[in-house]
C-alpha cells in the first residue's frame, strides 16, 4: 500500500470494522506508514472522523513498537487533539505505551523513551482527565497517569486528588476506575 492508498482508504466514507481490520492486516507489514497514518489521525482531528484513529489504535494493539521512530511526533501532535473522536483512540495507545513501560518493563520501550517524552505524555493525560470530554479518555488518563506516578512521585497526590474532586459527578464507568485507582494509590500509600 502507498500513501496516497492509505489516504484514500481513510477518506473516502464509511468504513466498518472489517475494513479497519483489513487495513490493519497490511499495515502490519508497512511500518514505514505508520508516521503518514498519524498524520492522517492529525488531519481527521478537524474534521470529526476517526478512521485514522481507530485504525491506529488496533494497529498499536498489534505493534505498539511500530510507535517507536516517530514517538516525538506522536507525543508532540497528542496536545493538538481536540475531536473525542480522536482523543480516545490516542489515549488508549497512551495506556498501552504506559502498560508497556511499567508494568511490562520492555526494554525496548524503557530504552527508547525519554522523561522528557513521558513528561509531555503526563501533561496530556492530566489535560484528558480534567477536560470535558466523554469518559474513556479520562479512564485510560488515569490508568496512564498511575503508572507515569510510579516514575514522577509528586503525580500520585495529584492524581488522588482530582479523582476526589471528581468522584461524585462522574458516570458510574468513571466512578469504578477512580475507585480501583484509588484504590491502587491506597496500597502504595498515596
């Protein structure tokens, strides 16, 4: 597949699941689109499509290290992102880049990524968290920002607290994941 073929099967209507899953299943072979397929996720943030989101959210879901060569871009372009449609498919690559990092410890993510990086990426989550947007890129926000915490101590008590403030008005989704994260910050005595 090109660019321009990637282009235009991003952008020329609706596309389903078993597309997205079509797509995915070249661009597993294709790393070298990965930086144009964020570009597109970009470009799609104005328009209020996601198909460039969602299809680089399942293609992270399969080679997250696909990530890696462009990770500046990456972590530079997550604060441009304005459309939830956009947001959540980013924040869910946030949490699994987070997962990969602490809890897996993979050496090729630990290796490869900066405190700098990680920093730019706690700034985003904390902006997800406590923005307006719908809860599932406030419940990966968390989930991300309670790992980046086990590297940067002072996020712990940041964390605590907004999920306090926030407890009662949230959905009952975001109610369950603030208290399992609390929860969590409660065993390491946060």
């Amino acid at each position: 597949m090109t660019e321009k073929e990637l282009h235009i099967a991003l952008t020329s209507g609706r596309i389903s699941k078993d597309r997205v899953d079509t797509l995915v299943g070249v661009l597993v072979h294709q790393p070298e689109l990965v930086k144009k397929l964020f570009q597109l996720v970009l470009l799609e943030d104005g328009t209020g499509d996601f198909y460039a989101s969602w299809t680089f959210d399942h293609l992270m879901r399969k080679k997250l290290e696909y990530l890696l060569p462009i990770f500046d871009v990456f972590i530079d372009g997550l604060s441009e992102l304005k459309s939830d449609s956009c947001i959540r498919p980013m924040a869910h690559v946030c949490e699994m880049i987070c997962e990969a990092y602490f809890k897996k410890k993979d050496p090729v993510f630990v290796k490869n990524i900066t405190d700098d990086q990680l920093e730019k990426l706690m700034t985003c989550c904390f902006d997800w968290l406590i923005g307006p947007l719908n809860i599932a890129p406030k419940v990966f926000a968390m989930t991300s920002l309670y790992y980046l915490g086990l590297k940067f101590p002072w996020v712990h008590p940041e964390l605590k607290q907004v999920l306090l403030d926030t407890y009662a008005n949230g959905s009952t989704g975001y109610q369950n994941r603030a208290k399992k994260t609390l929860d969590k910050l409660a065993k390491l005595g946060s």
